[in-house]
C-alpha cells in the first residue's frame, strides 16, 4: 500500500510564514532590547525603595549620607535577630515596612525595644502592626501625602516646619503622645513615650526619607532629627526570607492572609472587572452571515466521498443508511407530488410509489423505512436498491 501527501493551495510557503512572523520577531527583538537596557541602567546601586545605599528617586541614600557627615553610624539589618540585637540607649531602630512583620516578630519587637531607652522609628505602620508594636495606639483612614505644618510641641517638628507627610493617622487617648501634622484632626506624626526614656516615633508616611523629597519642605530637617538624636541608626528593611517570618509556633494566630496587604479584596475586584470588560471588549461581534469565497473549489463528488470514508472509519452504517434514506424520500416526494413536510411520513409516501410501481421485487417501506444495515455489504446493496427504486419511479 503506498500513501502520497500532496500539498494543497491552503498550505503557507515561505515567504508567506515570514511576512506573517517578521512583525512578531521584531516585538521579541525590541522587547528583549529594552530589557537588556533596564537590566543596564538598573545593575548599578538600586537596592530597593527606603534602602539607604539606593540613589534612585525612592532609594533613601541622600538622608544616610547626611547623617554620616553628622556622626551617625548607620547598619543595614534585614533580619529580626539582627535588628533586636542591636537595640540600645545610644540605638535608633528605624522599621522601614512594620506591616511585612509577622505577629510572632512583632511581638518579639515590641519586647526588646519597650525598655531599651533607645527610639524606634516606625514608617507607615497600619492596621496590622500598630496595635502590637504602639499599644494603646489606633489607625484611622490614610490619606493623600501633602504638605503640613506641625501644630504641635514635639521639638523636632517645630523646628523642621513644614513638611510632606500624610498616609496613616493615628488615634491616642494619652496626653502625653505628641501628635503632629494632623489632616482631618487627626495626626500623621505621633511620638509615645516609653518606660526609660525611649519613645516610638510613629509616622504615617515614609515620603520625607525619600531622595526626591528630600529637599521639599522641612523635610530633611525632620528626618534628620527624628533618625539622628542617637550616635548609632539601626536601618531595618524587614523581609519574607527572614527565618524568623516562618518560624512561627504551632499555636500562633497568624496565617497567609496576614502577610496580605489591606486592600488585597478590593483590588481582586478590580482585577476581575477589568478582565471582564476586557473579555466584552475583544469579544467577536455578532452580525449578518457573509458569503466568503473559498480558497479552492471542492467538488461535490470528493465531499461525499470524504463523509463516507468518515462513516466507514467510524463504523456509522446506520448514520450512513440513514441519510441514503432521508435523500432518497426527499427526490421520491418531489416526484410523486407529496408535500416535503409529509415526504418522511410512512401513510403519506408509500400509498404513491406502490400505485406507480410495476411488479417488481422491491419493496418501498423496507427499503426507505427498514432497519439499519447489519455490515457495509448490506448497505451497499441499500444504496443501489434505492437507485433502482428511484429509477422506476421515475419512468412509470
């Protein structure tokens, strides 16, 4: 048995498959380009935002350089062990990210700088950490960072003055907290005094400790004496690779969707309304068939022959028969005067074609009503049995 494969009129060339993909090639191209180029202009000193060795509009470098012209050692820590070992009356612990930390590590936090005597700087701690790491001390509503004056008597607020700060706000019931910076009545700034002379600096917003603010306001003014009034800043950047995020004791409260930010249904939301409208927007119009030439002619004789080759693979003889039948009743009823709606109906097509045909050994409703053939002999046999029938018919 031999087999040929021909190629037919459908199939691409060449030159077809290039002018098709060039334009998907120089996307790739492009893209891998601008990628090369990032990676480039990104590989020198970019550490990350509120990284103090990071220059980039985010990075926190210009606020450390400062406070080294003025004396003050700065240690870069990223882990929990770190951080808690180095606390100390002379140490200001600055937590870049409070609300990264788990309950275990902020409970672990609070511990070691609650009597250390030393200030601990806390940046845009919410919901999730404040009540652990500020006890006593509440969130409301963040708002937009703008530019607003101290209004209140903590020293290094008046001093610095204006300043661009906003983000979280915080609620105290004690006389003490100096509250600064209030939008709304309420204060983005909060200093909480702690047992032997250490305080917890809460600010609502890390803005002022950004390169590209920096040189706003009073804004280096403040940051510099809220992180500078010790010799030594320890400069946190708390991080989900820390052994101490997963070593979490059996019987802790916390689980993944502690480590998700506020906010994480609302954004799902839109994520979800946006591929929908996206979907509805990409989706194929529905409108009035068009008629579309073909690219090649296909004549009849070579479908029929490629829907019975499909039957014979499938073994559907009685999908076969079937249509032999329906065919054949079809062209009888058109012969003999028979309405199409009645052309399948035993009472209204054999009463005709048994007063039409001589004496012959065909018989009608076997042959346009009977069973499903019992092999492909048998339908064969069918087929020419419906030709003859079709054939005395015609010329009675």
């Amino acid at each position: 048995m031999t087999s040929t494969t021909t190629s037919t009129s459908l199939s691409l060339t060449s030159r077809q498959l290039w002018t098709r993909s060039r334009g998907l090639l120089l996307a790739l191209v492009i893209l891998l380009a601008a990628a090369v180029t990032m990676a480039t202009l990104r590989s020198g000193d970019q550490h990350g935002s509120l990284d103090p060795r990071s220059a980039d509009q985010y990075g926190s470098r210009a606020v450390a350089e400062l406070l080294k012209s003025s004396g003050v050692t700065i240690d870069v820590v990223t882990t929990l062990d770190a951080a808690t070992s180095a606390v100390g009356a002379d140490t200001t612990l600055l937590v870049t990210v409070p609300d990264l930390l788990t309950p275990r590590q902020q409970r672990t936090l609070h511990t070691a700088t609650a009597s250390s005597a030393g200030r601990t700087v806390l940046l845009g701690a919410g919901t999730p950490s404040v009540g652990t790491l500020a006890p006593g001390i509440r969130t409301s509503a963040p708002v937009p960072v703008g530019t607003h004056s101290p209004q209140c008597a903590f020293p290094a607020a008046t001093r610095a003055g204006k300043a661009d700060i906003g983000g979280e706000r915080y609620v105290t019931d004690s006389p003490d907290n100096d509250g600064c910076y209030p939008v709304d009545g309420l204060p983005s700034l909060l200093r909480v005094e702690e047992p032997g002379s250490g305080d917890t600096i809460l600010l609502g917003s890390p803005d002022i400790l950004f390169n590209k603010r920096l040189d706003h306001e009073g804004n280096a003014s403040l940051a510099l004496q809220l992180l500078g009034s010790r010799p030594h800043l320890v400069w946190y950047l708390p991080s989900l690779s820390d052994a101490s995020a997963v070593a979490e004791s059996d019987d802790s409260d916390s689980a993944f969707l502690d480590l998700v930010p506020s906010g994480w249904l609302w954004g799902a939301f839109q994520l979800l309304l946006a591929a929908v409208l996206a979907a509805i927007w990409r989706a194929r119009r529905l409108g009035p068939l068009v008629t579309e030439r073909l690219p090649v002619a296909t004549r009849a004789s070579e479908s029929t022959e490629g829907r019975a080759r499909l039957y014979r693979k499938a073994n559907a003889r009685s999908h076969a028969a079937a249509a032999l039948r329906s065919a054949a009743r079809n062209r009888l009823a058109s012969l003999l005067g028979v309405p199409p709606t009645e052309a399948h109906t035993p009472d209204a097509l054999l009463p005709p074609i048994s007063a039409r045909l001589p004496a012959t050994g065909l018989d009608p409703a076997t042959l346009l009503f009977g069973p499903a053939p019992a092999d492909d002999n048998a339908l064969v046999r069918l087929a020419d049995q419906l030709d003859a029938l079709e054939r005395e018919v015609r010329t009675s």
